[in-house]
C-alpha cells in the first residue's frame, strides 16, 4: 500500500524522516488538489506494474500475476480455488497449513467452517498435479506441499 504524508512540515529535515519512515510521496500544505489527484494516480500506476514473485517448490512453479501453473514445466490447468489453495501452500515454503486456515485465505469470509471443501479441493488439486505425494497430509495438522516431492519418492506414503 503506498503511503503519501500530506503535511504543513515543509523543511528538508521533514521530508527526509518522513521518507525515512516509509511515504512513497511528501506533499506539503497548502497544495492544489489538482496535484493531489495527480500524484495519487502516479503513485497507483506505480502498483499497478509491482508483480507477486514467482514462486517454485517441489517443481512446481506458480505465476501468481499471470495465474498459471507448471509441474515441471508443464502447463496445469487450475481451477479458482484450487489456484488460491496451491498459492497459500506454496507460500508457506513447506510449511504446514491447517484446514481452518486455508479455509480462511482461500475462501470468503462466510465459509462454512464445517464444510469439507478444504478436503474435497486437495483431493482434486492432487489429481490436477498429476502426483498426489507433491500435497503432503500431517494428520490432525493440515497440509503442506513436500519440498521433497521431485525427488523420486512416488512410494512415499503422502496420506
């Protein structure tokens, strides 16, 4: 989120703590709204072009930005929810993830914290993969991609 001081602190010293403490822009009172509107839409176009890096683990590698997918550089065809649930996985770097969690970040905030659509999203997420073990269950935990997966432990028990 870009951060623009509007402030009366006009003195070289002011500007440069307030950029010190994080403003993207310092504009100082008075100021014609016209410049306001312009440097807010500057400021937009400059987070507009920031992309989410690329992330790969496992052999996979995920393109938050563009929306795609490769398991060893071929193309997976996902689904909205099974895009998202893959991203906070894989965003976790091997970390696990608990249902409840990624029934939070993946769905919306009146999901059913009942429902089995965590479970049932997985399973077909697995067979998306084309290699099941790359999700690996903790029992009684919750999820987690296996960094390990690309190694050649298709025997692994992955629950």
């Amino acid at each position: 989120m870009p951060i623009l001081m509007l402030t009366a602190a006009d003195r070289l010293d002011d500007k440069a703590s307030g950029f010190e403490l994080g403003a993207d822009d310092y504009l100082t009172k008075p100021f014609a709204l016209r410049e306001l509107v312009l440097r807010l839409r500057a400021l937009d176009r400059r987070r507009a072009h920031s992309r989410p890096p690329v992330r790969e683990i496992a052999g996979l590698r995920l393109d938050p930005f563009r929306r795609e997918v490769y398991r060893d550089g071929r193309y997976i065809a996902l689904t909205r929810k099974q895009f998202a649930v893959l991203e906070v996985l894989v965003a976790a770097d091997g970390g696990v993830i608990s249902a409840e969690e990624l029934l939070e970040r993946a769905w919306d905030e009146n999901a059913d914290p009942f429902t089995n659509a965590v479970r049932i999203t997985v399973s077909a997420l697995r067979k998306r993969l084309g290699e099941p073990w790359v999700i690996a269950t903790v029992p009684g935990v919750g999820y987690r991609i296996d960094p390990g997966s690309g190694t050649g432990r298709e025997g692994a028990d992955r629950g």
